[in-house]
C-alpha cells in the first residue's frame, strides 16, 4: 500500500443503495473489487459500473462455495455491508439472527484469507431512542430486533478481532438519501408522490433528522477500508434538521404550490424524534467529511427521480418511514 489505499477490497451488500454506491466509487478508482452477491439478486444498480468486478455467487447465511472463493480473492479489506431486513416491517423478526451468522461465516472465510482488515456497517438503531447529538459512547439500548442483531455482530466480530489480530472498524449509519434510492423510505415516497401529481400523506413531520448524502456514505465506507483505525464510528451528516423542512424543500423543488399531507399518519409507537450523529471521530480518525449539502443532495436526488420516469402509482400511498441505517 504504498499510496495508502488498500487494492484489493471484498464487498457485500453492492447491489443495496449503499454498497453499490460504494462499488462505484472503487470501481471509478481502479480499485481490484470482488463483489459477493446471491445467485438470483437484482443487480440493475451494477449494470453501469467502471470497472468489471470479480463476482461470487453465494448466499451469506449458508456455507458454500462462495467461502473458498473468498478465500482464494485474498482481501485486503472487506466491506461488509450486507443485511436482510432493513424495512420496517422486518425490524422485529426473527430472521435477523441470520444476519449475526452470516456476518461470522462471512469473517472467517475473509480470515482464511490472510485479511487482517474488515469494516462492518452498522446502525444507530444499536443507540435506540436519544434525545441529543449521538457520540459513540452513547449506551446502547436497542429498541428493534434489528438494531440488537447490528450490535450482537459488531460485539462478537470485536472479540473475535482481538483474538485473531484483525483491525476491526464499525460504521453506524444514519440517515442515507440520494438517486435510485428504495422508493418506499420517506425522500423518494414525497417526491415520487409529488411527481406524480399526488398528496403524501405524511406525520406531522416534527422530527429531527440527520441526513447523509449516498456518495459521502460509501466515502466514509473506503475511508475505513483504507484506515487501520479500530473500534465503532458514527457516519451523518453531523447535524440534524426539521423533517418538515425537508419535505417542504422537496416540494418546492418540484412545485411549490403542490399541497402536503402533514398530520395525516401517526408517529410509530417507537418513533424517533431526534436522530443526529456526532462524527468527530471519523473525521479525526480518516479525515473523511461530508461534501454534498443538503441543499445540493436534495436537488440531484429530486432530479433523478424526475429523469427516471417516476410512475404515478405511488401518489396517495401512506409515507414510508424515513432511512435510518
């Protein structure tokens, strides 16, 4: 690593929102990318990368072939970022254990491999309910199945690092938002809706939101690849705004005088009120930050979804929850 950039990087999750983002961004910086994906995945988000990459077919949750493989690709960092279940609705089922073994399968093939450096993405669904900024010894108290099965990994990959000489990093996300994000979570559902000439039936939208731009996330993601620094980072924006003045910049990008459905659904009886990261630690540790304002996101984010033929269907459907890694 002479340029300080580890060369060969094993990702999963890349056909997700984040990790393919983050498969761009290697692929666009020439790095030797070896994508682990399931057999029958979508992977139109891969369709226009750079660089092609080295595929394995595998499924996580059940040892295979894919194990060797990933052995024999001989990491110098991976980038766990695969997860099932990330919506809402799967938040509080069991089958997010397999998640945990995966997560341990997934290691122990990167360690036959001689890797000595696995960057893992977790959640700040691992804090539960704050009501503050979010540092990252901030307890954590777990309110979902989800965020205590994205703690039980990050607790057991931690010991299992330490005994096995492996520089372990833990990326707890926030809030992620961009272009070809799922059209279910909050910024795609109001612009979708509005684009197509509908009313989003919304909260009263009294939260406050940390949102991170998709390419600062998968930034932060290679940052940590490209960094032996250990232990759990927090990745947002760093600060947090009125979720109403989110959805009322999104209107006006498309049509001021289109009208909203403020009040029309009712907060989650585990709804989060104030979601902001604190990310010093991050920044001191890689020196990476965010880069895309708010402002600038939105826009592109809005844009895209205006070129890519938004289809009417989802005006009048109840708001999605917003993404909250």
């Amino acid at each position: 690593m002479t340029d300080g950039k580890r060369r060969r990087i094993l990702l999963t999750g890349g056909s997700g929102f984040v990790g393919s983002a983050v498969a761009h961004s290697l692929a666009a910086a020439g790095r030797d990318v070896a994508l682990v994906l399931r057999a029958n995945g979508d992977r139109a988000r891969l369709s226009a990368l750079a660089t092609p990459p080295t595929l394995i077919e595998g499924d996580l949750t059940r040892p295979g072939p894919w194990e060797r493989a990933v052995a024999d690709f001989r990491p110098d960092a991976v980038a766990h970022l695969a997860w099932w279940g990330v919506k809402g609705k799967d938040r509080d089922r069991r089958e997010q254990h397999d998640n945990v073994t995966a997560s341990l399968r997934l290691y122990d093939a990167a360690l036959a491999g001689g890797c000595r450096r696995f960057v893992g993405l977790g959640s700040q669904a691992e804090y539960g309910p704050c009501s503050a900024k979010i540092h990252e010894s901030a307890p954590t108290r777990p309110t979902t199945v989800y965020g205590a099965a994205k703690l039980s990994t990050y607790l057991l990959l931690d010991r299992l690092a330490a005994k096995d000489g492996v520089s372990l990093a833990w990326l707890r996300l926030f809030s992620s938002y961009g272009p070809g994000d799922d059209p279910s979570w909050l910024i795609p559902y109001v612009t979708l809706t509005l684009l197509a000439g509908g009313r989003p039936k919304l909260t009263a939208a009294e939260q406050i939101w940390d949102y991170i731009y998709v390419d600062d996330v998968a930034a932060g993601v290679i940052a940590l690849c490209d960094s032996d620094a250990p232990g759990v980072f927090n990745i947002g924006s760093g600060t947090a705004v009125p979720l109403r003045d989110i959805i009322i910049a999104v209107r006006d990008l498309i049509d001021p005088a289109l009208p909203l459905g403020f009040g029309e659904s009712p907060y989650r009886p585990d709804q989060v009120m104030h979601l902001e990261a604190d990310i010093a630690a991050l920044t001191t540790a890689t020196g990476w930050r965010p880069r895309v304002s708010l402002d600038t996101g939105l826009r592109r984010t809005v844009d895209w979804f205006r070129a890519h033929n938004p289809a009417s269907s989802n005006s009048g459907s109840n708001a999605g929850p917003a993404r909250a890694g």
